[in-house]
C-alpha cells in the first residue's frame, strides 16, 4: 500500500494471495486508478464478496478480473445489487 499512496507512483501491478487481495479490496479501490494489472500469486483464482462489497468495490474488481482465469463470486445479493450498470 505504501507504493499506491505515493504520489510519483502512476501504475502499478499487484501480485498477492486472492486471500489478501480480497481483505483489502476497500484499500484497493481508492487506488483503482493506479492499478493496471493484478494476479494471485496461489493456487485460488476466485474472490467471494458480498453484494454491497460488488457495488462498492466495482473498478478494483473489474481490474481483478481482467486478470487471467481470476473471476469474482457474489454471494448473499440481491439482483439489483449486481445488475449491469
């Protein structure tokens, strides 16, 4: 995180565990726009969040997903929390 809150830094990749990447998601997305690329460095390709978290945490998800064979898993939402903007 100490790299994403410098202001020189433009982009940046991140390599972590799905794991920690999804306990700091919240962190993540305030920095989504410095983010260009993002991979698990383990077996689990998946993030599980909740419907709330989707809608909160979109542009730092999409990028999560952009990755290859990382997919992101809803769980508890309502239909109107993970329709299509």
């Amino acid at each position: 995180m100490n790299a994403l809150r410098h202001h020189a830094v433009s982009t940046i990749e991140i390599s972590d565990t799905a794991q920690n990447i999804a306990k700091n998601l919240d962190a993540l997305q305030a920095y989504a726009s410095k983010i260009r690329a993002m991979s698990a460095s383990g077996a689990t390709q998946k993030i599980i969040v909740t419907g709330t978290q989707y809608q909160k945490d979109q542009d730092i998800l999409a990028v999560w997903a952009a990755g290859s064979g990382q997919t992101v898993g809803i769980n508890g939402a309502k239909a109107s929390q993970v329709e299509p903007g």
